[in-house]
C-alpha cells in the first residue's frame, strides 16, 4: 500500500512538472504524453500488485478491502471483472 500511494503522489507530481513544461514549451505534446503514460503504467501496477496480494490472515484481509474501498472511493473508480473477483476470492468472501 505504501508503494502505491508513493506512485500516486508521483503521478500527481510528475503531471504537474510535466504541465508546467509543456506550458512553458519546453516539451511537445507526444513527449508529454509519453511521460504522464509511464507513470499511469507505474501506479496501475502499484494498484495491481495491492490487488493480486494474498492476505496472510483476516486483518490484512480487512486491511485490503478497506485501503481499496478508500482508493476506489477518492479516485471514483472501478475495477474490472478480473480484480474484482481476485480480491473477493482472496479475502474469503
């Protein structure tokens, strides 16, 4: 969880730079989209890796559900199908 939150914040840090340098004209637009899918691609896999996490007992089974009920939450996202029924399957649920 710490990982992800970590890629979060550097998403959120690297599309502000990268903003300020597309603004300024320092970059073109395919360089800028380019950079801001990398760290898209780092926090999905940070997201996926909380996911596909096998909770060792029924705290850290707790404890997954609820960082990601927060996450979906504060982002409005979803998940698909597959995540879904992995951390169903994984919780005991």
């Amino acid at each position: 969880m710490d990982r992800h939150i970590a890629a979060q914040l550097a998403t959120a840090d690297a599309v502000r730079v990268w903003d300020e340098r597309r603004a300024a004209g320092e970059v073109t637009s395919v360089v800028y989209v380019n950079e801001l899918l990398d760290v898209a691609r780092a926090e999905e896999a940070s997201k996926l890796a909380i996911v596909n996490y096998r909770p060792r007992d029924d705290r850290e089974s707790r404890l997954k559900l609820t960082y990601m009920s927060a996450y979906l939450i504060a982002t409005r996202g979803t998940l698909i199908a597959s995540e879904m029924n992995s951390i169903l399957e994984q919780g005991g649920y």
